[in-house]
C-alpha cells in the first residue's frame, strides 16, 4: 500500500515530464489508429462494393456488336455484358451528363437514396452531381427537351472516380453520370451524339487477371473484332484511385507508429534508470524493510505501464471520431455506397498493447541491473554518484577553461540522456525533413514533369488507331503511337513505348544534364531507366500488356524525367514492329484547339492552364502541415524532457554555483548550452536518417503507383528545418530554464548535512 502511494507521489511530482511522455505515446498510437481505421474502412467499402456489385475487371469496346457473348464468356472464363452510354448537354451548355443503361450481371448500381428505376422517365443521378448542380430526389432534370424526374441517387462500381474519359488526369467540371432504362435510351437515337456500346468484363477465376485479359483480347481479335478502348481495372483510374490510397495507408502505419513507441520506449527507459539510480538509497532501505526484488520491480514498472496506458487509451480515443473526418475528406471525390467506419479489434489491441509491450520491457531491462545489487551495496549510494568513464579520461579535460569541462563533462557523464537527446531531436528532424522532402519532390513532378514537358499543350487520345491517309494531321500538330508494355518477367513496372516523328517538337526531350538527344533512335526516360537497371547499350525485353506480344530493344539514349517511365523510337519504325500500317496513330499533340469528332476521343489534356491541376497539391500540402506539427512536438517534448532532467540530475550544483556568485543567466549557459552541439549532431543524423527512410518510402510509392518520384531535397528546406529544430530548443530551454530561479542556495547545503 504504502509503495502504491508513492507511484503517485513521484507521478505527480514530475507532471511536466510524464506528460510530455504520454503525448509521445498518444501520438504513436493515435496514429496507428487513424490509419489503419481509415484504410480497414476504405478497404472493406471499396472490397465488399467490388465483389457485392460485380466490379469489372476491364472495360473495352468494338466496332460492332459481339454476336455470342454466351460462348465468349465460355471460352473465356468469363463475365461479359454491353450497356449503352451517352453524353448529353444540360442547357446551361457547359456542364454534361453520361447517360448509362443499367446493368444485371457486371457494374450493378447501387441505390444511394431514394428508389430505384420503375417507369419510363425516372432516372437516377450521382450524389456529387446532384448536389453541384442545386438537383433534388424527387425533382426534375431536362435533357434534350425531355424531362426526367430524379428517383434517386446512386453509386456505379466502374465509376468510384468520376472522370470523363479513361485517360483523363482529373475530372471535367460540370460533367456527372446518370442511370436511365434501356427504353429512354432509345429515345436518344438520331441525335447528333449516338449511343454507344461498351463491355465489361469480370473473371470468374480472380487469379492472373493479366494473362486472361490477354487471352480474352486475342479470342475478340481471332473472331474479327476491332478493338478500343481497351483497359483494365489496375490501370483505370474511375476503379484504382482508392486502391492506392489503401495500400499506402496499409504499408505505412505499423512502421511510422512502431518508431514512434520504440522512441518513448527510450524515454522512458532513460528516465526509469535515472529514477531508479536516484533512489538507490531508498531500494536498499526497503530491500533492508524485507521488500523482495519482484516487489520492487512491480513498483517501478506500474510507472511505465501507467503511461502507456494512458498515452495509448488517449491516442484511441481521440482518433476514434477523426476517422470519420479523414475518410470523409479521403472520399469527397469517390463516390461510394454505405460510407462508414470499421474498426479492427485487433488493430485496435495493438495500439492498446504495442506501447505497453515495448515499454515495459525496456523498462524492466533498465531497472534488473540496479534491484539485483545487495541492499549494502545500494545503501552506499554509489549509484548516485557521477562516474568518470573512459570517454572522459581520454578527452584530457585538464586543456579547457573551466566552463568548457564543465559543459564536456555534463554530456559525457550521462551517455544514455545523451543518445537520448541525439536520437529523439534525429527523429523530430527526420519527421520534419520528410515533410519538406516531399513537398519538394511533387513540385519538382509537377513543376518539370510530364505536363511541363509538353511544347504542344493539348493532348487528344483515340479510342480506335487512327491513319494519317484517312484523318490527316494538320499543322501545329503531331501524331504518335504508343502501347502499355512491361520488362519481360517483371508486370509490375508498367510503362509506354511511343513512336514518335524524328522532326517531332511536341515533347520536350533533352539528355541527362541538358544534352541534346536525337529523336530518331531508342531513348528512356532516366525513371524508368533507374528502375529497371539499364544504361546506354543494353537490350530491353519488353511485353506488349494488351497482346501478349515481346519485343527487344537497345537502348540508345537516356531521357532526363521526373517521373514520367516512357520509352521513344522512330514513329515509322514503331508501326513496323508492331504490324500496324504505315502512318498508323493512336494521339495527336497540337498547339492549338482541334475539332475531332468526340466520339472518335477517349480523352483530352490540355495542359495549358496549369491551376487545372493544383487541387493534386492538396495531398502534399496536408502531409507537409500534419509532418511539421508532429515534428514540432516531438522535438518540444523530448527538449523539455531532456532539459528538466539535466535541471533535476544537478540540484546540487545549481545551488552551489548560485553560493559561489553566479547569476542565474550564467548558471543557464553553463547547465542548459551544453546540449547544443548534441542538438546540432541530431539534427544532420536526422538528414541522413531522412534520406534512407525517403530512398525506401519513394520506391514503394514506386512499386505501389507505378511511378518513380525523384527524391529532391531543397537546400533552403533544410536551412528552414535547421532554424525551426533551434528554434523549438530555445524556446523550450528558456521555459525550462525558469525552474532554475526556484533553486535555492539552501540545497547545497542540506545535501551536505545530509
């Protein structure tokens, strides 16, 4: 009883201290939390919507109707079904509708609010749609001088991203989708915009989805059909977007919050030490009393898992009602069915346990070495005591001033609150690094990537190969051919192989450091060419993802990109190895507005006005905020833990350079500065730390989105993360620093009579 008594007594007289412990542990767990909540309730959403509705896994059209779609899915194994779509004009003349057929088998909507189709006329719309543009459930929408009356809301499983077309970047403003039955469809024949016919396709067998969509592909083509359009499910951003997003969530939330407890598993195992060093007296006492070591270490330990405990209930609970946020603001551009958020009981036991498990023992291996020692030899007080170790005696102090052994000799004495320091300012300087990192990195993508790279601003894509005979290019435009290919043994680095004009302008292509590169030879782009290990003068082995059929190519050149994982060659040579006619294209780039036929377009880029593409920079600036918070309070935290331990560890002689004349701002410099070079140190092994961690994470995000970001590290970044770490210290060292005012000269002598 009377040791329970005192667990809160030594709580309460370091309330600053443990404190700043459980903001440590509740961040970590608060984290954890948030994450996996976010990503198991995206994921269950997005899984459960796929199989439950039927989710296609690819989409394709063909220039005419398939006659046996009964046997075709036989022969292929699998499910197949045709549905109409149109894009109307609402009569404002700017924002446009795509009218869909339902479906039965594959892509089956899902009724959001309201009800369903049940007579002519009724038509449901999507939820954005609806809300953008002031529509109601029960009211009214004219569409080619037909009015419609809104039945409800509803959710397609081919369009969780709502984009226009199936090479869109971003969604077109104004534009939205409509379900509508087969009857009102008809009524659309004859307009100047047609109907059209699109498949969908879903395997019945869910492993090697790659190799059946190739076999399907070569079944269409062997019975005559001209293909377009076609695309599968990983690449089709109306379906992969929130994939993504998961699988980066999943990946990284046990790492991020494993760091973050194994660093207040250091805390708190520095500090227990210290304590039980301390107290060296008082346990020798006890032991003496007739306490055995098991209750002894059960007292200790009750400190730690107290914290933890706490830190990690108060991190649970305060990411309990933020998932809700993030996973609102993660979908406002998805539209999804029965949004809610799951939680994994056994996620949330981790967060419980993890910090308590990793604490508690640190804990307990901090305090054996000290409780296994006899009371005699605890009640000498030796423990408390300062040792001179070997690292001292080889410095030869004897050299320095009087100010500068002092200050040498406060870090060297104490080498666990030393590491302590080093390492927790490292993390809080990795943390902060990674955020500017990263924003850094998505300017230099965005800012000297692939919209940059464009001369000839607007970008047209065909559903069907075009020939320059039949549909000539006209001035201030260039035609290209292009594939999705993969390296030979290695799908998932997936990339485009693009013929281009020797006289081509419309890319922008220079070699590495700015040298000229001829267009009319093999050249890579240095992303790609990283990933895969190549150079000038190797072959490479590549697979053409639509037909299954390998190429080789040497390499001649060596693009400089940010990013962009392409491969170019002569655009006459292209159509020659790939079998397609002389003058065959699949993408015209122009400098100027063309007028194509829309329904020959699977997608327009215009990369003329660059804000278009501003609201990709929302992810970055939200990362780069929610990183230099969190890195600003490691760093006050462990500063202020740090600080009141070197202000509590010298009572003593605080007290007695006060009795010896020195004014509290000397006793400051003396006591508190001598941190500063470990600060300092932390901080550039923070850069390095951040530079392996950055190496990691990017070629994850590599392998996860089929994208290499280059890793920029902005000197002006690091001067600013630099500044803001000092800054942090001085202002919670000079907070910290008030504690010196309230030790008194007494002190010193009472410890004496002691």
């Amino acid at each position: 009883m009377a040791l329970r008594k005192r667990v809160w007594r030594i709580l309460m007289e370091n309330k600053g201290r443990f404190i700043g412990i459980i903001v440590l542990i509740l961040i970590g767990s608060f984290y954890f939390t948030t994450v996996t909540g976010v990503a198991g309730s995206l994921e269950g959403l997005v899984v459960n919507y796929a199989n439950t509705n039927m989710q296609e896994d690819l989409t394709f059209s063909t220039d005419r109707a398939i006659k046996d779609i009964p046997t075709l899915e036989k022969e292929s194994n699998a499910l197949i079904e045709a549905y109409q779509q149109q894009d109307v004009k609402l009569s404002d003349g700017q924002s446009e509708l795509r009218l869909l057929t339902p479906t039965s088998k594959i892509n089956i909507p899902a009724v959001m609010s309201g009800k369903g189709l049940e007579n002519p006329g009724d038509i449901l719309l999507d939820p954005s749609f609806l809300q953008k543009h002031g529509l109601a459930v029960g009211g009214q929408i004219e569409l080619n001088g037909k009015t419609f009356h809104i039945t409800g809301t509803m959710a397609l499983p081919n369009y969780i991203y709502i984009i226009k077309n199936l090479y869109d970047v971003l969604p077109t403003t104004g534009f939205g989708i409509g379900l509508v039955s087969n009857a009102d469809m008809k009524m659309f024949s004859g307009t100047a915009n047609e109907a059209v016919t699109v498949y969908g396709a879903r395997f019945t067998n869910r492993e090697d989805i790659d190799i059946q969509n190739t076999k399907l592909h070569s079944l269409l083509t062997e019975k005559g059909y001209s293909l377009s359009e076609w695309l599968d499910a990983k690449n089709n951003k109306r379906i992969s977007m929130p994939r993504a997003n998961i699988d980066s969530m999943q990946t990284m939330s046990l790492p991020v919050s494993i760091a973050f407890f194994l660093l207040s598993c250091l805390i708190v195992g520095v500090m227990i030490l210290r304590m039980v060093k301390s107290d060296s007296v008082v346990i020798g006492t006890l032991y003496a009393q007739g306490y055995r070591r098991r209750e002894l270490t059960q007292h200790y330990i009750a400190i730690p898992v107290l914290l933890s405990i706490a830190g990690s209930l108060l991190g649970i609970l305060l990411a309990l009602p933020c998932v809700k946020l993030v996973l609102d603001s993660m979908i406002a551009s998805y539209i999804l069915p029965n949004v809610s958020v799951a939680f994994s009981p056994l996620n949330l036991a981790l967060a419980l346990l993890l910090p308590l498990a990793f604490i508690s023992v640190a804990s307990f291996f901090s305090i054996r070495n000290v409780l296994k020692k006899s009371a005699v030899e605890l009640m000498k007080g030796d423990e408390q005591k300062a040792k001179v170790n070997i690292i001292e005696r080889s410095l030869r102090l004897d050299r320095y001033s009087f100010n500068t052994k002092f200050q040498i000799r406060e870090q060297v004495r104490s080498i666990p609150r030393l590491l302590f320091l080093m390492l927790g300012v490292s993390a809080a300087s990795m943390v902060l690094l990674y955020g500017f990192t990263f924003n850094s990195s998505m300017e230099l993508a965005m800012n000297q990537g692939a919209v940059a790279r464009y001369n000839y601003a607007i970008e047209y894509n065909f559903k069907e190969v075009q020939n320059l005979q039949k549909l000539p290019v006209p001035a201030g435009a260039e035609p290209y051919n292009s594939f999705r290919a993969y390296p030979k043994g290695r799908e998932a680095i997936q990339f485009y192989l693009i013929g281009m004009k020797p006289d081509s302008v419309g890319f922008k292509i220079k070699g590495l450091g700015g040298a000229k590169l001829s267009r009319n030879q093999v050249n890579i782009t240095s992303p790609l060419a990283q990933r895969l290990g190549i150079t000038v003068g190797d072959t490479l082995t590549f697979v053409n993802k639509l037909d299954g059929k390998s190429y080789s190519l040497k390499i001649d050149g060596i693009v400089e990109a940010y990013g962009e994982q392409e491969m170019y060659m002569p655009f006459d040579a292209f159509n020659r190895m790939t079998g397609q006619a002389p003058g065959s294209y699949r993408t015209v780039l122009s400098n100027h507005v063309l007028h194509y036929d829309e329904r020959l377009l699977a997608g327009i880029m215009d990369a003329r006005n660059p804000k278009a593409f501003e609201d990709m920079n929302t992810t970055t600036t939200l990362i780069m905020a929610a990183t230099t918070i969190v890195a600003a309070l490691m760093a006050v935290v462990i500063i202020f833990i740090v600080t009141s331990l070197i202000i509590d560890e010298n009572r003593n002689t605080i007290s007695l350079l006060k009795i010896f004349g020195y004014h509290r701002r000397e006793v400051a410099k003396l006591i508190l500065n001598s941190s500063t070079p470990i600060v300092f140190i932390g901080f550039w092994l923070g850069l390095l730390l951040m530079l392996v961690f950055g190496n990691y994470l990017f070629g994850y995000i590599a392998d996860s989105i089929n994208m290499l970001i280059p890793m920029s590290l902005n000197p002006l970044y690091i001067l600013i993360s630099l500044l803001s770490i000092f800054v942090v210290y001085e202002i919670t060292k000079w907070f910290c620093g008030q504690k010196l005012t309230n030790i008194s000269m007494s002190e010193a002598l009472k410890s004496g009579s002691e």
